[in-house]
C-alpha cells in the first residue's frame, strides 16, 4: 500500500516539473529572416508607449522549467492581457467623454454613484463595456493588424508625445517643481471641485520623498512587460542573437526617457496635484490655455489606444486559445470560427471578462493589479534564468538519474562492507562548495534549486522589512538592523554556493551574464517593488492565481499535451492501475 502510495506521489511530482522536450522544427515552419533591425523593434517601442496617456496621471514553454511554472506564467500573462484591455477601454472612454464636455460622466454618476460600493468605481462605464464588445466583433470578424498600421500607429505615438514635452518646457513653470503649502491652499481656495485635489504631500521636487518613488515604479513597471514582443519578432531577423539584446535596451532606454520626458513636461505644465488622474495630457494642455493643442492630442490619444487595444485583445485570445489546445485550459476555449479561422469561444470569454473589470474598477486598481502580475512574471523569468543555467541536459539527467536507481538496487552476494563510497562525495560540505564535476549532474542541479527557494525566501523576508519598516532598518535599531544584516549575509553565503556549482556548458544564442549575481538582484527588484502594493491587490492577486491553480489541478494536469503523450511504461513487477487512472507517465 504505501509503495503504491509513494509511486503516485512521485508521478505527481514528475507531473509538476514536466518538461516540453526541445525539438528541431521543420524548415517550412520556421519562418523567414525578412525583417531588419528597425522592423520587429517597432512592437517594442508601439505598446508600452500607448500606456503613456494612461500612467502619466507568451506563454512560458515547457522547456525552461516544467508545466507548472509555464501555467503560473502563462495564467498571469492572461491576468496582465485582461487588465491591459479593461485599462485602455476605461482611458479610451474619459479621453472621448472629454471631447463632448464630461456629459457622459455626468450622467452616469447622478445615476449610479449612490448605489455604488465604496470598493468599486463611482459609476459603471457602459462606453468602456461597449467597445470591449466591438472589438471583440471585429476580431472575430477576422480583422488583422498590418505591419503600416504598426508604423503609422509608431509614428502618432512619436508625434504626440514630442509635442507633448516640447509644448511642456515652452509653457511650463518651473516653480510647479517647487510648490509649498501656501500654493496648495490657493490652489483649493480658487477651484471649484477642490475634491479633485491630490495630496499636497511635503512639497518640493520630490514631495512624497524616496517612498513614492518606489510606489510610482511598482505601478509603471507593467508597461514594460511588453518587451516580450522584441523576443517574439526576433526570429524572424537574419541575426537574432545580436538583435534581441541590443533591442531590448534601446527599448527600455526609450520607454525610460519617454516616461520622463512626459511627465516632467506635465508636471512643468500643470502643479501635481492638479493634474486630472483619467485624462492628463489633454486637460494639462486646457490648464495653459491651448484648446485647439487639448482636442489635438486627444484625437491622436483615441486613436493610438484603439489600435493598443485591437493589439492587446489579439494577443490574449491567442494565448488563451494556445493554453487550450495544449489541454491547461478548457478545451471549448480553441474552437474557432470555421469562416475566419478565428478563436471566437477564447475571444468572447476574454472580452466578456475584460468588460466586467472596465465596468466596474477605477482604473488605478486595474494599474496596481495589472503591475503585480507582470511583477510576479518577471519574478519567475529571473527564477528561471538562474536555476536552468546549473541543470544538466535533460538527456544526460534521465541518464545519471537511470545509473543511480541501478546502483541503488541490492546484488546478490555482495556484502555491505564491500561497497566504497565514491571519493569526494562523503563530505556534504565540500561537495556544496567544491563540487567535483566541471559538467551539471542531477545532484548540482538539485543543490542550485534548493538554495534558489532558500534565496527567495530570504529575500522576500528582506523585501517585506525594507519596504515596511526602511526607517528602523537604517535609524540604527538593534532588532531591524540586525536582523537585515543577517538575512545579508545569509543571501551572500548561498549566492556563493550557487557561484560554486558548475554551469551548462551548452551554446545558446543568448546567455545572461553576471551569473548568479544578476538573476538574484533581479528576483529581489522583483519581490521589493511587489511589497510596495496594497493588501487589496495581494488579495485580488491571490484570488486568481486560485482559481488557475484550481483549474490547473482539477483540468490542466489530466488534459494536457504533455501528459497524453508520455504513457507511463508498464514493468513486470509494477502493479497495473486502472486504465482511466491519471497521471500514469513519466518524466
């Protein structure tokens, strides 16, 4: 009973940590090198930049660390793809409302405003819910995003936008970088919905001090989570390997001197806690008097965020539908419409779910949810990058893995005293700090992942002091301090045993310098920013990674690709299980 009991535990555990073999595609799929260098960087540079108008006021394959991790990233892929959608629909109905005079607004909040929780908006916005709904049809209708609406839509984007911070250092005003209190007090005294009125905070240039700082970089940091597209459009250039890391940090470059450049330009304009939270850049313009500048900028904004979200809704029906027929998610989500060849079921749904959360959430709680997922994302890449580069070939790992189960089993006629165990490998110590082979084993691999938990657990201890208590930690109090000294130390020392272990030798396009210094900097960047949230927005977080856990085991796990093709091969000595029990293969 309980070898059989150990046999389903271990074949769940295989389950979990299964891994897509790597293999070589066919010529006819591999697609053709026709794009240059400025080509694919244009789906970079469009996306992110499209949340600018918003913020200024791929599923993971099974190659990299098994099935379970790539549902936990492809799931919070859908979350960002979701909330990327109910945000730009919500900034698309407030630019509009405020091209006609806020009529809409109006109405909707003497109509719902009473009835309205105090967790949700102050109205439902029936517009946002609308063009969901719209392109949601004209996806199922089979409409595509050619590579000249790409370019157009990259070039409205660079036009607004240096117009927008030219406009700001022409009209703007250096002393709304140097506000006081006695300025915050006129500002409510002469406005006529002084509710509108952010927090005056201390003031100054940095009026929320290093602590907003932080909390700003939480919430922008999704924009950058489209840099996934760079990755995808690079195999189709003659030289992906140069390409994608050189694109990547113009990007990033790019999308960094652009965030500044417009919102120093808008804090120039209009003093900050003036500036409308739904619809800034045209209202900033209203605020210095260029009307004809304000309709100009809020036509090209509509329709920079129409093209985003005809880009956004693609790609989430096209992960939701790929999930699907991979058997993770509900296999009805891949049907398509037979006419076009589209996902209509995984269209529908997304949008349906997409509409909900415009209708319903203010759009800075879509922000805030929408940045911890792609924090939680970036989190398990950096995991990743820093366990697979200690892993041995999978091949080579079934191999030793077979070796050692053979070694392990008792010959007959042999005493116990005769066998002597192999030099080096008495000494758990030494083999932690001065393993012996230059090549992964199973058993280097298995000491990298086990301090690799051990390192997040520390350092998300480290994270929740520094972001809850910074002022104890570095005012000197004994208990604080010490205690982050000592979790220091401690991530020093396992970072050095990770250093120790050998690394694969294999030749890749791309590899991650600085190992494993950079992906632990990077994993702990990660979990800081994500304790700089609000409870609210772990506990929506946690409620959706719920229910994909719950749909993952209760589905996923018995229906994928993966499980149906790998049969567990039956032996003489096993017993047999029922032909309809699960989880009857191997690794």
């Amino acid at each position: 009973m309980s070898g059989m009991l150990g046999q389903h535990v271990h074949q769940f555990g295989e389950k979990l940590v299964r891994r897509r073999p790597l293999e070589p595609s066919d010529e006819s799929e591999i697609p053709t090198p026709h794009l240059n260098t400025f080509n694919p960087m244009v789906f970079g540079v469009n996306t992110p930049k499209a949340r600018i108008y918003i913020l200024a006021g791929a599923v993971a394959v099974y190659v990299t660390m098994g099935q379970l991790y790539a549902f936990i990233t492809g799931w919070n892929i859908i979350l960002h793809l979701v909330l990327a959608t109910a945000c730009v629909t919500r900034a698309w109905s407030y630019t509009f409302d405020s091209l006609i005079g806020n009529h809409i607004l109006q109405v909707l909040e003497e109509t719902f405003s009473e009835h309205m929780p105090s967790f949700l908006a102050p109205y439902p916005d029936f517009v946002a819910l609308a063009l969901v709904l719209l392109m949601a049809g004209l996806l199922i209708l089979g409409v595509q995003v050619t590579e000249l609406v790409r370019k157009v839509a990259t070039g409205f984007n660079v036009l607004v936008l240096s117009f927008v911070i030219l406009s700001g250092f022409i009209k703007g005003d250096l002393h709304n970088w140097q506000l006081t209190e006695q300025d915050y007090k006129l500002a409510t005294a002469g406005s006529s919905d002084s509710y509108s009125l952010g927090p005056l905070g201390s003031g100054g240039f940095v009026p929320f001090g290093f602590e907003g700082i932080l909390q700003g970089a939480a919430v922008l940091f999704y924009p950058y989570f489209e840099l996934n597209a760079i990755v995808t459009a690079g195999k189709e250039t003659t030289n992906p390997q140069r390409f994608i890391p050189w694109s990547i940090v113009i990007v990033i470059s790019s999308c960094f001197l652009t965030y500044s450049g417009v919102t120093a330009a808008l804090t120039l304009m209009v003093p900050y806690y003036q500036i409308h939270p739904y619809n800034p850049l045209p209202q900033a313009f209203h605020h210095v008097g260029w009307a004809p500048a304000r309709y100009f900028v809020a036509v090209v904004i509509l329709c920079v965020l129409f093209y985003s979200l005809l880009v956004v809704m693609l790609a989430m029906s096209r992960l939701i539908c790929a999930m699907a027929e991979d058997g993770l998610l509900f296999q009805g989500l891949g049907q398509t419409y037979a006419r076009r060849g589209t996902p209509f079921v995984a269209v529908l749904v997304s949008a349906t779910l997409s509409g909900i959360l415009a209708v319903l959430f203010e759009i800075f709680h879509l922000v805030e949810l929408m940045s911890i997922g792609a924090l939680l994302s970036y989190f398990l890449v950096a995991f990743s990058v820093l366990v697979l580069r200690y892993q041995p070939d999978q091949n080579f790992s079934k191999k030793e893995k077979v070796e050692e189960e053979i070694e392990m089993e008792p010959t007959v006629g042999t005493s116990p005293l005769g066998s002597v165990p192999e030099a080096g490998t008495s000494n758990p110590l030494k083999s932690l700090c001065n393993p012996i082979s230059t090549t992964p084993t199973l058993k280097s691999g298995q000491i990298v992942y086990g301090c690799t938990f051990l390192l997040v657990l520390l350092l998300t201890i480290l994270s929740l002091l520094l972001a809850q208590w910074p002022s104890r930690v570095f005012s000197g109090d004994p208990g604080f301090t010490a205690g982050a000294v000592l979790l220091l130390l401690l991530i020093a020392g396992i970072t050095a045993i990770i250093w120790r272990q050998p690394q694969n030798p294999s030749p890749l396009p791309f590899r991650v310098p600085a190992l494993p210094v950079l992906p632990v900097l990077s994993i702990f960047v990660n979990v800081y920013l994500m304790m700089q949230m609000t409870t609210w927005t772990w506990a929506q977080c946690g409620i959706w990674n719920v229910v994909g856990l719950a749909i993952y085991f209760g589905y996923g796990i018995q229906h994928s690709l993966e499980d149906m093709s790998n049969p567990q091969p039956s032996t003489s000595n096993s017993q047999t299980l029922d032909e309809h029990t699960p989880g009857a293969e191997s690794s």
